[in-house]
C-alpha cells in the first residue's frame, strides 16, 4: 500500500502540491490528471524520493519514506520517466540499463523473455541491433517500458507512459499494464486511452 499523507511539495517560487492524501492499494491501478503544472510529476518524483517534502509523509507498505530508507524502497519500485534522456548508444543498452545495478543484476532478463515483451508492446525483435537515434519517439517510450516490465518490481512509477504512441500501441501497453494484477501503478497522465483502462483517476 502506498500512503501520501497531508503531503505538501514546495518549491522555490510555488506550492503545486498541498495537504494531499491519497492510498493506493496492493494490485491498484492509480492514475493522476489534471492540467499542465498541478503537480503530477511532482507527486511521482516525491514517491521516488527525488523531491523532499515541505510537510507530510509518504508511506510505501507501512514504511516512510526518508533519505534513511529511500534506497531499500527503491528496490521495489520501477520508474518510468516522461523522457528518457539517457546517453546510451543502443536499443540492447536500454534495455539493459536497469540491470547494470547491483541491486537488479541477479533479474537480468535472457533474450526469449526479451522478444515476448517486446511482441506484447508491439515491437519487432529486430529493433534490439538498432542504434537508440535510429528509432522513434514512440518506439523509444515503448522501449524504456519494456525494461520497466522486465523489472518485474512489485511497484511501477509512469511519468506520461503513452505520450508518445498511436492507439493501438498505447491501448497494448495499458492492457499490458493492467495485466498484472499483483503490481501497483501510479501513473500521470493526460491521455484518455490510458486513464481509462486504470482503476482509479485522482483529479488535481
Ligand atoms: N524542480 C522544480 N523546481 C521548481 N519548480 C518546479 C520544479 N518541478 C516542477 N516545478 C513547478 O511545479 C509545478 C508543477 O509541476 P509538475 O511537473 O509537477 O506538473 P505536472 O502536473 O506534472 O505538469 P505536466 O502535465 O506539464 O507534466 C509547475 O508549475 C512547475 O513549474
């Protein structure tokens, strides 16, 4: 279970987040909307530990959220960011990237895992001998899920995961998603074809 609790984000010249409360429950499916700069990205980068907190708490199964635990609840989590502005040469680096981690380096994925998820997200095997400035936006979003996926963690974190694809790539990776029914999501996001498909749509 995730907990914000009277959870304030400031920064230097605003207040985007004040006194929020919100759980999101094991397996939940949780959507954040609402316009540009209420505070959706900010939600997410305090549930990674990126931003600290004015006031409040985040608790993630019952335990805060602080620079003292921050890096075991990191374990459990994977994040997606809105941009994936890593300086890697090839789709296999991406795909890879999160396993170079000692943390994660025993969940490396072998290439059969590899081609099922990629064939779930609509992606051709071929696009792993690809260099990264050779493939397109879309396909690049698709890509940093597909890592997300292999990752396998009890908790996802996606900054805006369909912003980037036509229908029926984001319609596969929702229903992709939401497939897995032990893992909890928390998204943002201001695309219908996803914030349809979760369980819960918090307005800010
Ligand atoms: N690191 C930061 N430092 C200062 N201000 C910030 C920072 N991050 C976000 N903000 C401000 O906080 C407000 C909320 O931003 P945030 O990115 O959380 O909104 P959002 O709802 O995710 O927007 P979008 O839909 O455009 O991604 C914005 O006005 C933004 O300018």
């Amino acid at each position: 279970m995730i907990q914000f609790i009277g959870t304030t984000i400031r920064y230097e010249k605003e207040q985007p987040v004040r006194e929020f409360n919100l759980e999101v429950s094991k397996g939940e499916k949780a959507v954040f909307t609402g316009p540009s700069g209420s505070g959706k990205s900010s939600l997410l980068n305090a549930l990674m530990g990126f931003v600290p907190l004015a006031c409040g708490e985040i608790r993630i199964n019952n335990q805060l959220l602080s620079p003292a635990t921050i890096n075991k609840i990191r374990q459990g989590i994977s994040y997606l960011p809105q941009e994936l502005s890593l300086d890697l040469d090839t789709v296999g680096d991406l795909i890879y990237y999160p396993f170079e981690f000692k943390n994660n380096r025993h969940l490396k994925p072998d290439k059969h895992k590899i081609n099922e998820v990629l064939k779930l997200l609509l992606l051709d095997e071929s696009i792993l001998s690809k260099k990264l400035s050779e493939v397109s936006g879309g396909q690049k979003q698709r890509l940093g899920l597909a890592s997300v996926v292999l990752l396998n963690k009890p908790i996802m974190i996606l900054d805006e995961p369909t912003s980037a694809l036509d229908d029926d790539s984001a319609v596969a990776v929702a229903k992709l998603i939401g497939s897995f029914k032990e893992t909890t999501v928390i998204s943002a996001s201001h695309d219908l074809r996803w914030i349809e498909l979760m369980d819960t749509q918090i307005k800010l």
